[in-house]
C-alpha cells in the first residue's frame, strides 16, 4: 500500500513538473519579448502597436499587468516618443534604461490618433476629429490586440497616458468600459492613470497667469494682459466656439512667450529651448502651426526621427514604402483643433461612478496642464466621495533612493479610488523628467 502511494506521489510531482513546464513554454509562445503589428480600425485608417513583455522570466509575464501608453499632441508618437524617451525599455542611443516599466508590467505603445508616428491614412477623410472617433479606433484595435494574444484577456490592464494622451484616455476608458459591460470585449480592465492631462482645457488656461506670477515670471502688468486673453479664450468656450477657443488659446500662449522670456511651457525652469524658439519665431502669427510647434512638433526631434526613420524601420520590417514616421502628425492635429479645446471631465466621472481606479499625476514644473488646473477640474467631477476626497491628507513619498535621507519625490493624495500624485521636481513628461518616482508610482497603481 505504502508502495502504490509513494508511485502516486512521485506522478503526481512528476506531472507538476511537466506542467509547469508546459506552461513556461505556453506562456513564454503567448508573451514575447518583442511583438507589433498594424490593425485596420477603418477603411483608409491603419494603427500600429508595440508590445513589450515584462522583463525578468517568460514564464512570468502572464503575471503581470498590462500597460497600455498613450501619448500627447494629439499626433505624439507612443512607439517613438513615450517609448525611447520616457519608459521604454532602450533610450534614444538604444542604451538600457534603468526606469523602464517593462521592469513590473508588460507595456503596449500605441500610434494613436491614426497619422501619429508610424500609423497611417491612405485617405484624409479617415482622420479623427474628436475623442469619440478616436475611442471607437482604439477599441476596435484592442480588440484585435486580445485576438492576436488572448493571454491578455485575462491580466490586469491600465491605461497610462501623458497630455492630451489623458483627454482620449478617459474617452477610451468609458468606450471599453461599456464594451465589456456589453461583453464585446473581454478585458480585466482596472483603471486609468492621467498624466499632465488635457481633461479640462480651459481650467488650464485660466490658471497659467497666476501660476506664471507666483513663482515670478510674470508682473502685474503681464499677468493682466495674459488674464485677459485667457478670459476672452474661457467665454469663446462658454458660447461654444471652440475653433475661436484654439485660436484665443495660441494667443494667450503668445503673449506668455512674449513676456517670459520663452518660458518652456513643458518646464518652466527652462527658455528658449532649442530648436522650438527658433521654430516659433519662424511661424509668426499663424495659429495652428504655433501650436502644432510647440506641442507636436517638439515629439519629433532630429535624433529621434533619425532613429524611427533608420534602425527602427528596418528592424520592424512592416512600414510601407510611402509612410514616414511622424509625416502625417501635422494634418492630425489640424483635424483635432475644433474639439482641442472641449472638456471630458464627465468621463472621467463616469470612469469613478464605475468603480474603476483613476489616477491623476501631476509633474510640479509642467505649465501647459498645470497642477492649479487640475485641482480645478478635479473639484467639478460628479462624483459621491468628491468631498471626502478634497478633505483627505497629502502624505510624502520617496523614492528608493531618497529614502535614508527623507527626499521627497512626490506627494499623494487619495480617497476610495481616486488618487492624486503630485511628483516634485517634474515637468510635463513625467517619466522622463523623473523616472525614479514615476516607476515607484506606477508600482504602487498595480499592486492594488
């Protein structure tokens, strides 16, 4: 009797062996190191995504959550952009960076709008004009991503973003939220997490003036005149006249950069940042392409195009002929300006009633979406723990290195599923201004 049990035994720990080892192997075909592809969202409309699985053992990837990172503009490029510049797993030189998310989640960068980065129209009556097409896009293409590697269906998945990243994120993260209610879709969707967001675009700008005079870069006088311009922007909204808002927002931009000195307003330590100052001065007065100057163009920087444009291209081996990364990102902007400056706060209430978690993070530097502004718009969100939340404490925290010696990185404050982070010592791209701490963030949203 002995005898039999003790071959029982030995099978069944045999067969665990093979199992697990079965399902390293399962895992590591399902997870791969690298994978991208190209979705069809529309007719005339392609996307393209990049996969990064999570480093460390194959067999553990399925483990981990899955991030999806959506970058700014609208027309940044995720797979360029957010992914050598900020948290991809290589720098711009392609040298290893040391604060890559890929160390705690697998990471999915996604050219979004179709026409950023290496996303593509063959037709310019396939551009978006407002987050709901641009929401409608990118679920189709998830979609697509869960039927190519329906490992994800089942792991934890977040929405992390950066500028107006933040503004289709939240668009996005009702849009799939309805969906798996509806089960089109299948996804352990838990939440989104706002970077420097573009959610409430006017509260922003009726906050630069004061911002820009408390920390001196701007006087009484100046701060009037940026005041006014920023009003005159606040009551194009209010009537609705939302191309007049953008055109009213470039000014009020205008007369910033004109009385500061060309103030950076992605950090506002810094002026005159080459090459966009001479950039700007070159375009004068035209509105749209100040704009598109300032908040896309800049993404594109010679060394990074250089890099898209060579090595990358020819080791993804699928980016047609006749599109160039980055060459259609001028026309997606231009096809967003009537809806750049309409708000989204309801969704991200809707996010909240929903019981997902959101996340909000600001970089204390950032002008452009400036953490007065966000407290704004945070204070209109309709939802029931609003009060509980504006009551609760700010509590420091460090990051590892800052520890011993009490650095604070950052400050949090949160209630029930709202959190806010207010990162020091940032400007508008987080990760990349103070990687340390946006990791350390980002290990704290996932393992809750």
């Amino acid at each position: 009797m002995a005898s039999v049990l003790t071959l029982s035994f030995i099978f069944v720990v045999l067969s665990a062996i093979c199992l697990t080892s079965t399902q390293a192997k399962r895992f590591k075909a399902d997870i791969p190191d690298e994978k991208w592809n190209y979705v069809k969202v529309r007719d005339n409309a392609f996307m393209f995504w990049w996969l990064y699985g999570a480093e460390g053992d194959p067999s553990q990837r399925a483990t981990k959550p899955l991030i999806m990172w959506l970058q700014g503009g609208p027309g940044g490029s995720s797979t360029g952009y957010g992914n050598f510049e900020e948290l991809g797993p290589l720098d711009v030189n392609l040298k290893p960076r040391n604060t890559s998310w890929t160390s705690v989640a697998n990471v999915l960068f996604v050219d979004n709008p179709v026409g950023s980065g290496f996303s593509y129209v063959t037709d310019k009556s396939a551009y978006t004009t407002n987050v709901s097409g641009i929401a409608d896009d990118l679920l189709t293409m998830f979609k697509s991503f869960l039927d190519t590697m329906p490992v994800f269906q089942n792991v934890p998945f977040y929405i992390f973003c950066e500028s107006y990243g933040g503004k289709m994120t939240s668009a996005f993260g009702v849009t799939l939220y309805k969906a798996i209610i509806a089960r089109e879709i299948k996804c352990d969707f838990k939440g989104v997490a706002l970077g420097d967001s573009w959610i409430s675009p006017i509260d922003s700008v009726l906050t630069w003036g004061p911002y820009l005079y408390s920390v001196s870069l701007l006087d009484e006088d100046s701060l009037a005149k940026v005041n006014a311009l920023a009003n005159a922007t606040a009551k194009a909204v209010a009537m609705k006249q939302y191309q007049e808002a953008t055109n009213l927002w470039s000014q009020t931009e205008g007369m910033i950069a004109k009385t500061t000195d060309n103030v950076d307003v992605y950090n506002i330590l810094l002026h005159n940042a080459p090459p966009f100052a001479m950039m700007l001065q070159s375009l004068g007065d035209r509105n749209l392409d100040r704009l598109y100057a300032t908040h896309v163009g800049r993404l594109y920087t010679e060394s990074l195009s250089d890099l898209m444009n060579g090595p990358i291209r020819k080791k993804l081996g699928i980016i047609p002929p006749n599109v160039t990364w980055g060459g259609q990102s001028g026309e997606v902007f231009i096809y967003q300006s009537i809806d750049f400056m309409k708000p989204v706060i309801q969704d991200v209430a809707l996010l909240l009633s929903g019981g997902l978690q959101v996340v909000i993070y600001q970089g204390q530097l950032d002008m452009i979406c400036d953490t007065p502004g966000a407290e704004e718009w945070i204070k209109k969100l309709d939802w029931s723990f609003l009060p509980e939340f504006l009551k609760s404490p700010r509590v420091p925290l460090y990051p590892p290195s800052g520890v011993k010696t009490k650095n604070t990185g950052a400050f949090l404050k949160k209630y029930a599923n709202l959190e806010l982070y207010y990162i020091l010592k940032a400007g508008h791209m987080v990760p990349a201004d103070a990687g340390e701490m946006a990791l350390e963030m980002v290990k704290r949203v996932i393992a809750e």
